[in-house]
C-alpha cells in the first residue's frame, strides 16, 4: 500500500510540538517523516479528497506557504510601512510613475506587500492576523490592482510581478476578497507557458513555477500538472531539443547558457534554473506530483558538476563565471545550503557529495575539495584545492565574450572574459570591488591601456580566432588562449598550468600597433594588509601608493605570492581608490548611492606602446607566507619547459607532469629525456612515474580533428576504446592515436592510462 507524508494540521488534527512557522521547509520534511501520526495510507487520503482538492495537493500548498513565512520578520519595518502607507495603498517614498526597465520602483511596492503579508501570516510575529496590517494589505493590492502597472521590461511584467502577486495570494488565501482574487487572476497569469518570456531554458521553467503555484491558489490539479510537467522536460541538455540554432540551457559541460550567444550563465540563469526545479522537487518529493527520477539525477549532476565547481568551495561565486551581473551589489555572497538540502530531500542521488556541499555551506566543515574542470562549451576552466580556487575565462569565434548589457547592467565588461584570472582564498576578495575597478585591468588578462572604454553598444563581440580550450584530467589540467582582441588591435598567445600548490601563466607573441600601452594584469583584489616585494634575495614592505619597480623577483599580499623566474619590471598599487556603481549600472538604486572608497591592491606587467613579441612568464603560490617565499624559489618544482608563440610547456618535477601547448605541430623533450611531437597543434599533459609515463591527455582546442596523433621516444604498446599505441623498432618512437571526441563533446579532453 502507498504511503504518503502528511503535514497539514487542518486535516489530520494533530498538534505538533513544534510551531511550523519558526522552521524552514527542510526541517518541516524531516519533522514530517519523524512523526509517526504523519503517515497516512491510500485510504485515508481517500476520504479526505472531495472533489476539488486531495491530500497530496495540499500538502505542497502548505509547504510552499511554509516557505514563505520562514524569513525571520522586522517588526520596525513592519512598523514603518504600516505608519507610513497613505490612504489610497501607496507608499511616498516610491516613484510610480517610471515604468521603465532600469527603474520600475513599483516592485517595491510589491515586496512592501510581501514583507506585510508575511507579518500577517506567521504565527510568531508581532503582526500575526493583525487586522489594521489586514487593511494595510488590501489598501496596497487594491491599489496596485486598480492599475496594473506594467514595466517595459518583459521579465517584471511575465515573471517578476506574477512571482511575488501569486505569493501574496498563497500568503493571505482567505483574507483576500473574491474582488481581488478575480482581478489578481490575470495578473499572475501572465506568468503562462505560452508567454513570450517562457523561452527554454533559465525562464520557461521558473514560469512554470509561478504557474504551478497559481495552481496550488487556485487548487487546481490540472494545473499543478500541467506545471509540473513542464519543469520536468525542461530538464535536459540543449542539444536534445533537436533545434541546431537553439542552444539556449544545460550544456553536456554542465554549463549553462541562456542564449544563443553561447555566454555562460552557469551562476545566474542556471542557478535560477536549479533554484526552481529543486525547490518544487523537495515539495512533491513522495505524491503522486513527483518528477522522474533521471530528472531529479540530471539535476544533481548539474548542481555537482557544474554549479558547484563554477564556485570557490562550492561556496562563493567565482567572479569570472560572471557577466553583467557582476555589476549587482551582493552578487558575490556565499551561497546558502538550500539549494543543496532541498535536492536531498528530493533524492538519494550522489548523497555524500550533496552532504558535504550542504556543511561546507553552513559553515560546519571546511572544504577539502579538489578538482580541474575544463567546460568546453563554455571555454572556461575552474581549479579547486583545499586552500585556494582559481578561474580561467575565455572565448572563441564558437562563442561571444560577454552578454549585452540588458537593463543597463555591465556597463564597462568589455575586457572581464580576455582570459580573466580570479584567485579565491577566503571568498572576500572582491566583494563590493567593481565600482572602484579599474576594468581595463582584470585579473589575468592582456588589454590596451586605452584612455578609456567603447560605447556599451560594443561590449558584447563574437571571439576571432577558434583555438582556445583546455586539457583537463578532473585533478590537473592547462588552458590556451589563442587571443586576438575583438575590440583592440592586440594579439597574444596565453596559457596556464595548473598543479597542487602553484599554477603558471605564459605569455607570447604579444603584438599591437596601436599608440596606447600594453598592460598584463596578475591581479586587482581588495588590498587586505601588507605587500612585500623580493628583490635580489631581500624583501621589504612596500609603502602604499603607486610603483614601478625593477629587478623584481616576487611580490606577495594576502597570503598569495607572485613569482618571476627572471627579475623583472612590475607595476603596483596599493592604495584607495573612489568610484560609483552607476559608473558600472544604469539603475536607479545605483545613482542613488554615494560614493565608494576601497583600498585596493594592483599588479600589472607593462608591454609598452607597439609590443613585438612581447612575452611574460610568472608563477602564482596561493597560501604561502611571505616568509617561505625564498625558500619556495631555492626549491621549486616548475620547470618552464617553453615559452614561444609555437610552444607554451611548463613541467611539475615533483608531480612528474608535464603539459604542453602546442599552437602548430611540434616537439618537446619532457622529464627523462623523452621526446613528445604532436604532428598537429593540441594541448598535452603527460603524467609519468619512475618506471615511465603511465597517462596521457590531450584535446583538441581548435575542434576540428577527428584524431590527434603523438610521438613519444618510449616503448608503449597498449590500446584502449577510444586510443591505440604502437612501438616502432626502427624509428625508436611509440605513435599513440586518439579518436577525439566529436559533436557535442568536441574540445572535451580524452585520457590514455598506460
């Protein structure tokens, strides 16, 4: 016989001992399968269906209203609304009359009401079932229904209002009036899967989620099916909906992209995309709304893999997964444990994984992750150890550097995704940093110094050149960029090496003929403490302000070192610096702010006017005290190999690892005097022991082979599903063949464990 958990007190008559409305969602669930008087059999749910409703139904309506009320209440700001809403429902300090898309101040009129309603509805408030907050509450819907107010951007008019109008309804249920549930209706139907918003990918399904919550309103099973179904196929990869120019959704990197511009929105849309979908599959986990379960797996997959490694921690937002929204205040706070309790509710799938998420989250455990991630379709790279994370973003003519700057958001991104390099630590790195940034000097990229950026309208270009990618094992891995500036006459060929406690960016063929400078940038974080500067096996504390500073063998700050293996001419600052966030948002609240004065700390190598070939070469330590640092350089274990716009190579000695860019086909000799050719360009990594190399990876950057060839100076005869290596006697080399990855797994990396 099947069992269903039951919670909703109205129908069971039971009183529990803990009030529901100081629990969130996942602690009701785990108080519903604690209690034993909460299980009910088919036939009691039977007798309690009549006709319109069923039990199952009313158990989501509960836990979605439960979620609601959960956020603890501000009993001053319910004063205040309260004291300071006027007789016709409206609020003086709010314009109503800009609809416009960067302003549209009428959404907070919509959370005032929200805010009230959530007073009105949990029981512990100071406010609960207040009848003057009642009227408060119909004066403001009233209002608002009176005039329907509609912005000219789509996203308040078919999901922002319809999400917060239908929590309103679910919130006050029987103290609104048939009056304001009939005009409320349509409103919040414009939240429909046939609206022009509900697009697939990050938006159908949230609409979906407004849909189904109008359901559980209205107590319609028709159209809590209806939405449920459709979040359900909303889970999939992009490529299965069969439309080659659609490609807007999860990718088979687990990344996600939101249009077809192919810019990733992994921590945005796909977040939001996770959000929705986990949130209703913890409430329908257990009735007869449930989703399948190779949904449910697919979701986690993506939270996992993608979510969660596109963040330092699976924690805090890398900065370099971001596009336009980097520019939002609180863009780069921690993530709550919610999205991860709520996927354990719904599944088994991958617990401990999901587990150590949810600990890491709420601060009970510290994170020992460690992993490389390479996402192809999105050319951008993640490496995560136990003491840092580290990024790499990039682009290619397969994709577009950066999203437009919808709404006025990112209005000086051009540069953010040539090659950026955030380093995360401790998560606080850059927080609040962007309205004081000098955005011409991103972390890791190469950029004219120009005297200052295009027009907004020229953010947003398709990458020229199609060789960049990366090779990845899950636990190392490297990146090319084969760069060529959309926006500046600039080219340069970069890599990165990642290992343990170190990785290393190389730099070449850096060209321009423009009149302006040339800038690599190591990094532009908050300044938090002291920068030492090594020179000539001495160090001393750098006075704040502006530097150029010769023979310079390494510079650290926060805990993070910068090493040059040749002495060479830096450029730093450590100081404060002002800036605005309208300078970086066109939204109202931005000019509403008053300026902001940071200390922040600046590291940049100057190519000069017109660079021929210009090079760079430098190792980034994260975790070392400025004290250990000379011991670090008596003993370090890179070796950089090459640094050529042919050949980019960087070994590990201690790791015996050696990777290699190959930007046209080449030769390398590698640890034991072994000799590596690539008959054609790809990125290598080849890890050896003492008895000899025991694997090799490549990929293919450029994606357009159908195998990838190598010959190594070693005895291998070993085959495998996807590779074959063949001794031959007489040359003295092994040829080692991989059938490449193709479609949608183009540019994923293919391993040969030896």
């Amino acid at each position: 016989m099947k069992i269903t958990l039951l919670f909703v007190i109205s129908l069971i008559g039971i009183v529990l001992l803990v009030p529901i409305s100081s629990m969130g969602t996942i602690e009701l669930l785990d108080k519903k399968i604690e209690s034993e008087a909460a299980l009910v059999t088919e036939e009691t749910r039977e007798n309690k269906e009549d006709g319109s409703t069923n039990v199952d139904l009313e158990i989501i309506r509960e836990l979605v209203v439960d979620d609601l009320i959960m956020p603890e209440i501000d009993e001053e700001r319910i004063e205040h609304l309260m004291a300071t809403i006027q007789e016709d429902g409206t609020w003086p300090d709010i314009n109503y009359i800009d609809v416009s898309r960067n302003a549209f101040e009428h959404s907070r009129h919509l959370d005032n009401m929200l805010t009230l309603s959530r007073a009105y509805k949990k029981p512990n408030s100071e406010n609960y079932e207040n009848p003057d907050l009642k009227d408060n509450i119909a004066s403001a819907l009233d209002y608002w229904l009176k005039h329907d107010f509609i912005c000219d951007n789509w996203w308040w008019n078919q999901m922002g209002t319809p999400g917060r109008m239908v929590n309103i309804l679910l919130l006050m249920d029987d103290a609104l009036t048939e009056a304001q549930k009939t005009l409320a209706a349509p409103i919040v139907g414009r939240a429909n899967l046939d609206a022009s918003g509900a697009r697939p990918g990050g938006d159908l399904i949230q609409i979906a989620g407004i849909l189904g919550k109008h359901g559980l309103f209205e107590r319609d099973i028709e159209v809590v099916n209806e939405a449920v179904k459709a979040m359900a196929g909303e889970i999939g990869f992009a490529y299965e909906r069969g439309d080659p120019l659609d490609v807007r959704g999860l990718q088979t990197d687990f990344s996600f992209h939101h249009r077809s511009d192919r810019v990733p929105y992994t921590l945005t849309y796909g977040r939001g995309y996770a959000r929705s979908f986990a949130d209703w599959a913890s409430k329908v986990a257990g009735t007869d709304f449930e989703f399948p379960e190779a949904s449910i797996e697919l979701l986690v997959d993506f939270f996992l893999d993608g979510i969660a490694k596109t963040s330092a921690y699976g924690m805090y937002p890398d900065p370099g997964a971001l596009s336009r929204e980097i520019t939002r205040r609180g863009i780069l706070d921690a993530f709550s444990p919610n999205l991860a309790q709520q996927l354990l509710h719904a599944t088994s799938y991958r617990e401990e994984e999901l587990e150590e998420i949810i600990a890491i989250r709420k601060g009970e455990q510290r994170a020992k992750m460690t992993g490389n991630t390479f996402f192809w379709h999105s050319e951008y790279l993640s490496h995560q150890r136990s003491n840092y994370f580290t990024s790499v973003r990039m682009y290619s003519s397969r994709n577009h550097n950066l999203d437009q700057p919808h709404n006025s958001e990112g209005l000086l991104n051009h540069h953010l995704a040539d090659g950026s390099n955030f380093i995360i630590r401790h998560g606080e790195e850059y927080a609040g940093i962007f309205p004081v940034w000098n955005w011409q000097k991103v972390p890791g990229t190469t950029v004219l110094q120009k005297p200052s950026l295009p027009d907004r309208d020229e953010i947003q270009k398709r990458g020229l050149t199609d060789f960049v990618g990366g090779v990845t094992d899950g636990e190392y891995g490297a990146v090319l960029f084969d760069f060529e500036s959309p926006h500046d006459p600039l080219s340069a060929r970069k890599s990165w090496f990642f290992f343990d406690d170190e990785f290393v960016a190389l730099g070449n063929g850096i060209s321009s003929d423009s009149e302006h400078p040339v800038a690599t940038t190591l990094n532009q974080s908050l300044l938090t403490g002291d920068v030492s500067v090594g020179s000539n096996h001495t160090n001393r504390i750098q006075e704040k302000g502006e530097h150029n500073l010769s023979n310079i063998s390494w510079v650290h700050h926060d805990e993070t070192a910068y090493l040059f293996p040749s002495p060479t001419v830096v450029r730093l600052e450590n100081k404060q610096i002002s800036g605005t966030w309208a300078r970086i948002n066109d939204s109202v609240w931005a000019w509403e702010l008053e300026e902001e004065h940071k200390d922040v700390f600046t590291l940049w190598l100057d190519h000069g006017v017109a660079p021929r070939q210009a090079s760079y070469e430098y190792i980034v330590v994260p975790g070392i005290a400025d004290s250990q640092v000379e011991r670090y350089l008596e003993s370090s274990p890179i070796n950089i190999m090459a640094n050529t716009p042919q050949l980019q190579a960087v070994q590990h000695k201690g790791l015996q690892i050696s990777q290699v860019a190959f930007y046209e086909p080449g030769e390398i000799e590698i640890a034991g005097g072994v000799v590596l050719s690539a008959e054609s360009a790809g990125l290598v990594m080849v890890r050896a022991s003492d008895r000899g190399i025991k694997e090799i990876t490549v990929s293919d950057p450029g994606r357009r082979l159908d195998s990838f060839s190598l010959k190594v100076t070693s005895r291998i005869e070993a085959k495998g599903s996807r590779w074959k290596a063949t001794w031959h006697e007489e040359e003295g080399h092994s040829i080692i063949t991989f059938t490449l990855p193709d479609g949608e797994y183009a540019g994923q990396s293919l391993s040969a464990k030896l």
